[in-house]
C-alpha cells in the first residue's frame, strides 16, 4: 500500500509491500538486550493478551512469543502480513492486514497494546480513543524504538549520506539519543509511567548492513527499481573499501510505557 505522508520525506510516497523480502531477511536485528527490557517491565508476558500495531513482518510477536503471550498483529501492507504470517509457521499468532486507524477489536480486550518502530506513522487524534478504548483497565502502551546514530558510527553515517544522495527529503536521517516524543493527544486518557534510553550495539557483516539499509524507507519503500540498484552498487563499493567483513554499529534502544488512566 502506497502511502503519502506531508511529515515524512516531504510527502515523498514510499510502499514497505516493495521491500518485504529484504525487510523479512535483514530487519529482525534487535539483539537480546532490546527484548530483554520489555519483560522486565513484565509486559507481553503469559496470560496476556497483546496487540502489535505495526508489526511489519512480524518480528515482536515472534520474538516474544516463547514467553506465552497470545498476539494479534496488524500491519497497513499486505505484502508486510504476508512475510510475517510465512515466517510465523507453527506459532499461535492472529495477523490482521489493516492500518491502525482501522482496526476493529474488542473494546477492553487487550492488556498491552505495541508499537514498534512505527509510532510517528499514526494519526494521533484518531488511533489514541481506538487505544484507550481497546485496552483493560490500566493496560499499557508499549512504544519501542532502536536507531543507529550516525554522528557516532563512521559506517552508519557514511550510509546514511548515501541515502541522502538518492533521497534528499528522506528524514529517517540524522539520529541522536533521545526520549521517545508522546503527542499531547495521548495525555487525556494515558500517563507515562516509565522511559529509558540506551546505548546498544548491533552486529552486521556488509551484506546484512547493506541489506539493512537497502531496507529503510529511503531505499527500497520508495525509490525505483534502477534507483535500487544504482544505489547497491555504490553502497557495496563504499563498504568493500570502509568496512571490515563483520562489525557492529552503534545504536540506541528508547521504551516509553504509558498507562490507561
């Protein structure tokens, strides 16, 4: 599903049903540590129920689902669902192709609701009543985030200046460690009880950093298929010359739990 957004990209359209293979193969990057500190705070846990909002192709609920929480997910593109439904063989995990904003779930019916990686996509004053109205009584709004930060990683900053040449109004750019921003839309019926912020390093090799950001909005949900390739083929040269075989590159992880009042 093709999407235009005045926010992002300068209302460039971008399509992640473009880059499903690549997202399904090179995405599901968050190390241990990522998932560690969402049950710590004794979320998406057994006998909860928890609905993913955004799940691309499905990498929270698999990665959590050994800790017997039942899921639903739902993403806007059916190509995402697709992968993730593909990927999800033998496991419990209901999965929905449909936007946010238009889901239609039980009222009260959720303990956690998340959204990872995907939160500044929503449109605020429509999804955050739907939130509030589908969750139990204190239930919580789990929003995740992990970015690499290219003012500190020489290999992440030289990629990104890369998509830039291809994709001047691409603002997925230019990261710094930072609290997770909270529309003041959500403050009239959830509280945020808990933030962190902190550092975290992902290992790649240079085909799995390559594919990582043929994968990003930037590239593959938005440029041509000639742009693709051209692009891959400067980034594989840049790489081959800067980058040893393996390497890890720096990131930060943020969670923001918020609570229905």
């Amino acid at each position: 599903m093709e999407i235009t957004d005045s926010r992002i990209d300068g209302g460039k359209a971008f399509d992640w049903g473009r880059t499903s293979a690549d997202y399904a193969r090179y995405r599901d990057i968050y190390p241990e540590e990522f998932y560690d500190r969402v049950i710590k705070r004794g979320l998406c846990t057994a006998p909860q129920r928890v609905l993913d909002l955004g799940t691309g192709t499905g990498v929270l609920p698999r990665a959590l689902y050994r800790y017997g929480a039942k899921w639903t997910a739902a993403d806007i593109s059916g190509e995402q669902i697709a992968q993730a439904r593909a990927m999800s063989e033998g496991m419990d995990i209901e999965y929905i192709a449909a936007p946010a904003e238009e889901l239609d779930l039980p009222a009260g019916y959720f303990d956690v609701i998340t959204a990872c990686q995907c939160f500044w996509y929503f449109d605020h004053k429509t999804i955050a009543p739907k939130l509030y109205e589908m969750l139990k009584p204190n239930g919580a709004l789990l929003i995740l985030y992990m970015a690499w930060l290219p003012f500190e990683d020489r290999i992440a900053g030289a990629s990104e200046e890369l998509v830039l040449k291809y994709s001047p109004r691409w603002n997925g750019c230019g990261e710094t460690m930072h609290p997770i921003e909270i529309p003041p839309v959500y403050s009239d019926g959830f509280e945020l009880v808990h933030h962190e912020e902190y550092p975290i390093a992902v290992h790649f090799t240079r085909e799995s950093w390559n594919g990582r950001m043929k994968a990003c909005r930037g590239v593959g949900a938005s440029l041509t298929a000639d742009e693709i390739a051209a692009w891959e083929r400067e980034h594989l040269e840049q790489l081959a010359r800067t980058a040893p075989e393996g390497f890890d590159v720096k990131h930060y992880a943020a969670i923001a739990e918020l609570r229905k009042k």
